[in-house]
C-alpha cells in the first residue's frame, strides 16, 4: 500500500482499537517499518492539532488512542445519563494515590500512611485493575508489595509515571470529582468501606 492508505489505515487502527494501540502492534498489524510508523503518527498528531477538531489522538499508556477533545466534555456528558465517574470512594482515591506515588508498598505501609485499615480499597483497586501485585519485600513475612497497572494509566490519561502531578494538587482534583459525583457514599477517617455507583456494580 502506498503511504495515504497506510495513513488511513493506521488511523482506522487506533479508532477501532479498544485499548490504546503500541508502534509495535501497530508494525505488526500493518508490516510497515517502525520508522513509517512513527512518521504517520507524528503527521496525523499535527493534523489533529491543526484542524480544530471534536477528535484529538494523544499518547496514553505506551500506545496512541483517539478520543474527545476536552473542550467537548461538557456536550459529550450531556450525551450520557450518567457523566464520567471513576466509580471509587474518597478513601480508595487516597489508597491509590499512595501507592501512585510511593509504589512498589505494602498494605501495612500505605496503613501507616492512611492511618485505617485498606482491605477494602485494595480490593477494589485489584478488581478495577488500577493496582497490581509488583512482588514481595524481602522482609520478616514477605509482605506483598502494591504498584500501579497501565489501566491506571490509561485511566488518568497519563503516558508515563513521570507524568503524575503534584500529590496534593491531584488528590484535591480527585476527592473533589468524588465528592460531587459520589454524595453520601458515607466514608470517613475511620471507615474505609468503598462505595461504587450502580453503573460500575453492573459493569
């Protein structure tokens, strides 16, 4: 194929692609080199940019996704019954800042931290796959040790780590979301039961 068609075609791959798509996946699935690759994407990056569109494609999670831009979001929820919600209690939220920000860590450490048990939050957080378990700390008992998932991620719309803000700026954002999407969900410093809406009950 000719280059306008490898252009459409990797295009149409990142549309249909239910989970951001890697240059990798990408050389596979077309058998263009990796160098072509990374030139188209770069080439449709910019278009995007340029055309002021209700699309963007951006980089998220080691792979490329194209979704909506921001400044439709207010358009795009009223679309939805139910406007963008990530479905976690403050104290999940918490839970799983401090492991963002200090993994790989234990359950007794991030307990340190919170100053309340975790069970729960870490128990949704493995079963949203937002946390994984990153190994055991060659400590009395081997603890198992807690670290983020490229689901986290692609959740945030993060590329890398490195791409976290400042804790208590996104912990604020965050709890705040919650707070306003999530009223009454009943947690409190010694409670740390995590409350999901319905939507992600019957996901």
């Amino acid at each position: 194929m000719n280059l306008l068609q490898a252009r459409a075609v990797i295009e149409a791959l990142i549309f249909a692609a239910p989970e951001p798509i890697g240059v990798p996946q990408l050389c596979e699935l077309t058998g263009l080199t990796r160098h072509t690759v990374q030139q188209i994407l770069a080439d449709l990056s910019e278009d995007y940019q340029k055309g002021h569109r209700g699309l963007q494609m951006i980089e998220v999670a080691k792979g490329y996704q194209i979704c909506t831009h921001p400044y439709c979001a207010p358009y795009v929820e009223k679309l939805q019954k139910n406007p963008r919600s990530t479905g976690l209690s403050q104290a999940a939220m918490e839970t799983l800042a401090i492991i963002a920000y200090k993994q790989p860590i234990t359950r007794a450490e991030i307990e340190v931290l919170r100053g309340v048990r975790v069970d729960s939050a870490l128990n949704t957080l493995l079963e949203k796959d937002l946390i994984r378990e990153a190994g055991r700390k060659d400590t009395p008992g081997r603890p198992i040790l807690y670290g983020t998932t490229r689901a986290f991620l692609k959740y945030f719309g993060l590329k890398e780590l490195s791409d976290l803000p400042g804790i208590d700026k996104w912990l604020q954002e965050e709890i705040l979301r919650e707070r306003d999407s999530d009223a009454g969900a009943g947690d409190s410093v010694a409670d740390d039961t995590d409350v999901v809406d319905d939507a992600d009950e019957h996901a």
